[in-house]
C-alpha cells in the first residue's frame, strides 16, 4: 500500500504523519482513526515508492523530518511528537 506524507499546523508548529493508504483521502481517514490528525491539515502527498522509510515512522505523529542531501530518497531523522 502507498504511504502518504500528510502536514497539520496545530498551534504554530507543523507535524508530520506517513501514513499508509490506497489513497490520500484513505490515509488522512487513518490517520484520524488513530488521532494523529492534531490541528489543520494543510497538505498531503503520496510518497514515491523508491523512497525508504523506517517502518518506526510510520503511523506516528512527527517533528519536522530531515531528508539526507546526498539521497534525496532516503528519509533519516524524525522526532517523535509524545
């Protein structure tokens, strides 16, 4: 299954969710199954396949992520929102 990269504001700062689903719409509804969906949702995307993600990260509710600049592909460090 895809996995989406879904962005909500809450309180001046901004989250991030990777959450799996057949679809945007499929993910942000997962997500808010799961109360990750915290604040305004403002954008959403379906990660492309080639990327690789940590399957800790997944269905979590994030800091801002760090993309590796040598390998725009590979997502390296998040911080989890407790």
């Amino acid at each position: 299954m895809p996995l989406h990269w879904l962005c909500y504001r809450h309180n001046n700062q901004i989250s991030v969710v990777i959450e799996p689903g057949s679809s945007l719409i499929h993910a942000r509804m997962r997500a808010a199954l799961a109360n990750l969906d915290e604040g305004e949702f403002t954008e959403g995307h379906e990660l492309d396949r080639k990327w690789k993600v940590a399957k800790e990260m997944v269905g979590r509710r994030l800091s801002q992520g760090v993309v590796a600049p040598e390998r725009p592909d590979t997502v390296t460090s998040f911080r989890e929102l407790r």
